[in-house]
C-alpha cells in the first residue's frame, strides 16, 4: 500500500535537533577557544615580560656591583661574551648606548628614540635608575628600558619587539575564529544527520498515523525495531492500530448480525399490523392469537434491543472496578432470576473476593440463570450455581448441549438447532463473554454428569484452565 506523501511542517524534529546540536557545540567551542586563546596570550606575554624583565634586573646589578663606563658597552668583544654580548644573547634585545650628554654613542637596530627621562639616566650620579616606557618604531612596538650606568657615566637602553607576538596572537585568534567556525558547521552536519538517523522512524510513524486519518484504512505495516522509547511507542502505536482494527471488525458484525435478527421480528411485526386493519373481521380466537403474537414480538424485539445495547457498551461500561464478593453477586443475581422465571435457583459459594464490577458480574450471572431456566423446560431439578475460587457454574438438568455446541454457544445471535424455536436473541451468553474477558477471564461449557450442561466463566487467574465441575 502507497502512503499518501505527509505534509511537511514548518519547523520538523531533524530541524530542531540539528539547530540545539550546532547551538551546544557553538556554546562550547567558543568557550574553549576563549579560554584557551586568553591562557595562551596571558603565558605568551607574560613569558616576554619576564624574560626582558630579567635581563634589565642583571644589568641593574652589575652597573651597581661594578663602575662601567658606557665605552666598555661600545667596545666589541671579539669572544663575544662582553656586557654588551651578555644583554643580547637571552633574547635578541636591541642595545643602544647614550653619552652622558645624552647623544647616542652606539646606536642600535633600529635606533631607540632618546627623550628627556632617557638623557636624565644618562647624567645621573646613581647607577641602577631605571626609565621605562613602550616606543613605536616604524611599523613596529617595542617595550623599552633605559639603565643609568652612574657618576654621569651614560647610560644603556635595552629594548625587546612585541609587536611580532601580538601578530602571532592575532593570527592565532584567527585561527581559532576559523577554527570554532567550522567545528560548528560541522556540528550543523553531524546533529543533521544524526538527527535523520533518530527521528526517521518517528517521521514514519507520524506519516502512518496521518495516513490512517486520511484514509481510514488501518491495514499498514508499522516499524516496530529497536528496543527504544521509538520502538516501544511503534509496538504500542501497532498494538494500538490492531485494537481500533478488532473494534471496527466488530461493531461492522454486531450490526450486520444485529440487522439480521431484527428481520424477523419486524417482519412478523409488519405482519401482524397489516392484520389488525380486518381486526373486526377476525374470529374471537384469530384476534387473541394476534394480540399474544403482537405482545411477544414487542417482548423479543425488546429483549434483543436491551442485550444489544448491553453488549455494544462492553468495555465502555464506566462502573468502577472494586474488591467485590463474588458470592455476594451471585446470591443477588439468584434472587433476580428467581422472580424473573419462578424457578428454583440454589447456590453454593465461598468467600472468594474478586477485582470487578458488581453489576457487570450480576448480569453475566443472572443470564447464565435465564438461559439455563429457558433450556430446561421442564423444572423438574432446581438451577445450581456454584461459586469457588473465581469459577461460577451454573448448572441445569436440560437436554445438555452437543459437541459442536460447545464452542460456538458465546458467539452472538448463535441458536443451537434445537433452540432456534425457544425465545431469545442469542446474545446472553455473548454478553457473559464479553464480561469475563474484562475481568481477566475465559467461559465454559460442558455437559453435565447424569444430563443437563454446566455453563460459567472464570474471573482472574483463579482458573485459567477450568476444571469440570463433577456433581450429580
């Protein structure tokens, strides 16, 4: 069977899942890379600062440990290991040294600008002052610092670039911009298709469900795998499916049964009317027999519409389910069958107490009474009902019941050949059917030792497999 194609929503589950799973992935990406750009930057400049901060600190120290003289700064080692070679080789900082006229005697690569903090070192009486400031040179920031070597002896700048760590920062933002970028797009692709791969059986049960709307139609296969939420709500949306599926089944039979039985009596009815036009040209005995005639067609028809009611209600009966004396409810039901037939009706019960609805249970006992008081016609024995552990049985001394009976006597409007004149509708017993299967149960019915049958249902667990009921 070809679904109908089912209408697409504005905003679908795959959509939803795919957005929440770029949005978290997008909420963590950027975090970690926020905080692993700022660790990174922090240590980076944070090592910068304190290796140039160490290189000023051992100069500070050794013009104050020894004199120097700023020519001993200008002079080259050819060992490269002089005071000039020693403030180079940590970090390739630019040397510059200034006279103490605050000219520049050795200038560095490139040139360090010299101010008047710069030329107050150089003519300072201290050794070991220190000015600091970040310059700009070009293109490029430096972080500068200018050492008074004292006693109006010069001093010696020290300058370290930072603009080229700030570059590699910035291409290190740009990289984690790119970076977090695509882990969210990838996260977009991946949330999209595992987003299909969770919601596509939820996608088929929603397109099987619009289209049992449409077409009413509940004949569909329904995807019922995985042990899941989605697989449990398949088997339930199936079980569902087959449930709806039975009950349309039924109620098309109930009213085809139901259409069937009633031909007779309103044909009989028609009948009977048709004849009461010549009423006063009937003989005495004819209009008495058509007025008892006309009264049990109005009972029959009667009887059969009250049990089709009764029976087309089944499962809806909004009666609660209560601890119920099961003995109790037959004794009741005894009483009502006794002024309804005039019969003798004894019963035997234990103290079994069930979960049920009282009036549900009365009405299945009390139609097993009438049906057994219609079979036998006789009267000679009274009806028994026994009642032990969830089991009723009621038992007549009738004609009994053949073989191929035995099975077919709960369907509706089934009459036994040898019943078919009796009155009734043949919903009785159906409607006991209906009553012990919502109560857990199964029904019975079996012949009786010495003639007559035993005819009851099972409440519960009590007796899943009835036993025959032995008594003379």
């Amino acid at each position: 069977m070809r679904l109908p194609r089912p209408r697409r929503p504005r905003s679908s589950l795959r959509v939803t899942f795919a957005i929440s799973f770029a949005a978290v992935a997008a909420a963590v990406t950027l975090l970690v890379g926020f905080l692993s750009y700022g660790a990174a930057a922090r240590l980076v400049r944070a090592d910068q600062q304190s290796v140039f901060g160490g290189v000023v600190h051992d100069l500070r120290n050794q013009v104050r440990q020894q004199p120097l003289g700023y020519e001993v700064f200008v002079q080259d080692d050819p060992d490269h290991d002089g005071p000039r070679d020693d403030l180079r080789r940590p970090t390739g900082t630019d040397i510059q040294i200034i006279r103490p006229t605050g000219t520049v005697a050795d200038r560095g690569s490139p040139v360090l600008p010299v101010g008047d903090a710069e030329r107050r070192m150089a003519s300072s009486r201290t050794a070991g002052l220190v000015a600091r400031r970040d310059v700009e040179i070009g293109d490029d920031q430096f972080r500068m610092a200018t050492v008074s070597l004292g006693a109006h002896r010069g001093a010696v700048q020290v300058a370290q670039q930072f603009s080229d760590t700030e570059d590699l920062l910035r291409e290190l933002q740009k990289r984690t911009a790119l970076f977090v970028a695509a882990a969210i797009a990838a996260a977009g692709v991946v949330g999209w298709w595992l987003a299909g791969r969770i919601t596509r059986r939820l996608v088929r049960l929603t397109g099987i469900a619009e289209s049992v709307t449409v077409t009413g139609r509940m004949d569909v296969a329904v995807p019922v795998t995985g042990e899941d939420e989605v697989g449990r709500l398949g088997r339930a949306f199936d079980g569902m499916l087959g449930q709806l599926a039975r009950s349309k089944d039924d109620q098309r039979r109930l009213v085809q049964d139901a259409g069937h039985e009633l031909r007779t009596p309103l044909t009989s009815l028609r009948t009977n009317i048709a004849l009461l036009r010549r009423f006063e040209e009937l003989p005495p005995a004819a209009r008495e027999e058509l007025l008892a005639d006309l009264t049990g067609e109005t009972r029959e028809l009667t009887d059969l519409v009250n049990e089709l009611v009764s029976l087309a209600a089944g499962q809806r009966d909004d009666e609660p389910s209560v601890a119920t004396p099961l003995g109790e409810v037959a004794h009741r039901a005894a009483g009502l069958a006794r002024r309804r037939t005039g019969r003798e009706i004894t019963v035997t019960a234990d103290d079994t107490v069930v979960e049920g609805r009282a009036g549900a249970l009365q009405r299945a006992i009390t139609n097993l009474m009438e049906n057994a008081a219609k079979f036998d016609e006789k009267g000679t024995a009274p009806i028994e009902v026994v009642v032990r552990r969830g089991r009723v049985a009621v038992l007549d001394r009738g004609p009994g019941m053949a073989d191929e009976d035995r099975h077919r006597v709960f369907d509706r409007f089934y009459r036994a050949p040898g019943a078919r004149s009796l009155p009734g509708s043949g919903l009785g017993l159906a409607i006991v059917r209906e009553v012990a299967a919502a109560h857990g149960g199964t029904v019975f019915a079996e012949r009786r030792p010495g003639g007559g049958a035993v005819v009851g249902f099972t409440v519960g667990d009590a007796t899943r497999q009835p036993r025959s009921l032995k008594k003379p």
